[in-house]
C-alpha cells in the first residue's frame, strides 16, 4: 500500500509518501506554477509513490476550501481562485485511492495533536507562521472542521488599531499585519534587502534592526490575536512554529509581553504559548497522519 500526503500552500507544494521515518530529502517541494497547477501536484505525486499502487491521499490545502464539495479557492493559487475541484482530479488521476480534503489549519492540528506539542490537550489551537498564517483548533479533543472545512482561520482575525489590505479584500486581518509575505514587504519598504520568508527570519535572529521590527509586528499582532481567540474559546495552550518561529527572541519576547498584557481574564493567566516540535513540516505531517488514518 502506497500512502500519499500533499501540501498546497502560498509557500509552494510539497508531496511525501508516508512513512515512520521520513527525512527531509524524501520530502518533492515545488512552487506554486502559474499555469498548470494540478498537473504539477499529479506529477510530484507520482514521483514521490515511485510506482507503487496509491491506496490513500490526503490533501491538505490552503483555504478557502468548500470541504463537501472537495473544492478549493486558495488565494496564493491565481489559477485556482474561481474554484477547483481537486478531489476529482485526483480521484480521476488515483482512481483505486481513498482522497481526502482538509484545510491547512485542520491538518496542522493533527499533526500536532499526534506527534507534535498538543498530544493529550484537548483544547488547543495550532499557528503556523510562514508565507501566511495558518491555525486550527482542537476542542474536546477533535480537530474543529466547521461548516465548510475553513473553521481555526486564524489569519483572518482583525488586528485592533491596523487598517492594512489584505489579500482576501478584507483590511486589518492578521495575515495583512503578521504574516511572512506581509512582513517582507513591509521590511523591503524600510529598506531591507532579503527576498524570502526563511530569510527575514534569519536576519532578525541574527539581529538585523528591520528584520527584528518585522518579527515584533507579527509578534504584537499575533499576541493579539492568541488571546482574543483563547478568551473565545477558552483555551490555555497555543502552539506556534512555521519559518518565523524561528526568528528567535525578536518574534517571541513581544508576543509574550502582549500576550501577558491582555491576558487578564480570571481564566487566562494559564494561557500558554509554546513553539512546536515539528519545524515547518507539519501542514504535510498532518495530511500523513489522515493519509494513514483512512487505510488503517
């Protein structure tokens, strides 16, 4: 039996076959194509099954998604925003293949829940700070779907006092604030001279004054948003990696200081924010562990 994980997201697609002891290498990355975008995914997944007969697919993508229907609008997809309808193309392309569909948010949860910092929490939430934010939730101990399959969207949460556009046509979401593709913009606007997510990370660990203001903007906006949605849903663990989870203490100190200053509900003072143990590969873990799931 050949099980398969894909991820499609603003930070490009990558495809894994499952396995107990998956590296790095084994890991098929591409960008997200202008044209063509599922003919790349087919391609990348048959390179990774290596001819063996695909019995299982998870995928795991960017939202909007309309789960039920199996189509999915994300907007880091130019070709895809109108709708595409992915779990029939799969299907059509592994027609022996159970093929499931999750949001990012949804599968990162699981991931997490199952191999990461969230194993025996019942209520969590699960951030990823990449190219985009992505998050998901647990309550009662289930991953939360929602009506549609876009439930946990924490990247659309508004950010108190920001007005900035954002990519959904909405302005002042987390993800037009915090997140990496927003951060790197801002910072080559004051100058900075990086280009990738990875990078501005790295500078701001490393102490770059730009960087470092980027890392704090997302920091501030996230802490912000982290303890609006533990107030919602009161929770007391919130776990956050993603590429810049790495930035170190630029991105860490003022998330914790806003967290701490607007934390003061007689049951959020526990609250507690925590990176997670599965670097920036827990989206695709995530679609493993429902990959695996389905044939067990």
């Amino acid at each position: 039996m050949t099980e398969l994980a894909l991820e499609i997201g603003a930070g490009g697609i990558a495809a894994v076959r499952v396995a107990d002891d998956v590296e790095d290498d084994d890991i098929r990355r591409i960008e997200v194509p202008p044209q063509q975008v599922w003919q790349s995914c087919e391609q990348l997944l048959r390179e990774v099954a290596d001819g063996g007969e695909v019995t299982s697919l998870a995928i795991a993508c960017a939202g909007p998604i309309d789960m039920g229907a199996g189509i999915v609008a994300p907007a880091g997809v130019p070709q895809w925003r109108a709708g595409f309808d992915i779990v029939a193309a799969a299907q059509a392309a592994f027609p022996g293949a159970i093929v499931q569909l999750a949001l990012d948010g949804v599968a990162l949860v699981l991931a997490e829940r199952t191999l990461g910092a969230m194993q025996g929490v019942p209520d969590a939430l699960a951030v990823s700070l990449s190219e985009r934010i992505v998050g998901g939730l647990a309550v009662g101990g289930f991953a939360v779907v929602g009506r549609t399959g876009n439930a946990g969207n924490i990247g659309h949460m508004l950010v108190p006092g920001c007005d900035e556009p954002c990519l959904c046509g909405g302005r002042g979401c987390l993800d037009a604030v915090g997140g990496g593709l927003a951060l790197c913009r801002w910072a080559r606007a004051q100058g900075w001279r990086g280009g990738s997510v990875a990078e501005l990370a790295h500078a701001a660990a490393a102490g770059d004054q730009v960087a470092v203001a980027a890392a704090g903007r997302a920091g501030v906006a996230l802490g912000r948003g982290i303890v609006s949605a533990a107030a919602l849903l009161d929770i007391d663990l919130v776990v956050v990696g993603g590429e810049l989870a790495t930035a170190g203490r630029a991105l860490w100190n003022p998330l914790g200081e806003t967290v701490a200053e607007h934390a003061r509900l007689s049951y959020l003072p526990g609250l507690r924010v925590v990176p997670s143990p599965l670097r920036g590969i827990a989206v695709l873990a995530g679609a493993g562990v429902m990959a695996h799931a389905a044939v067990a």
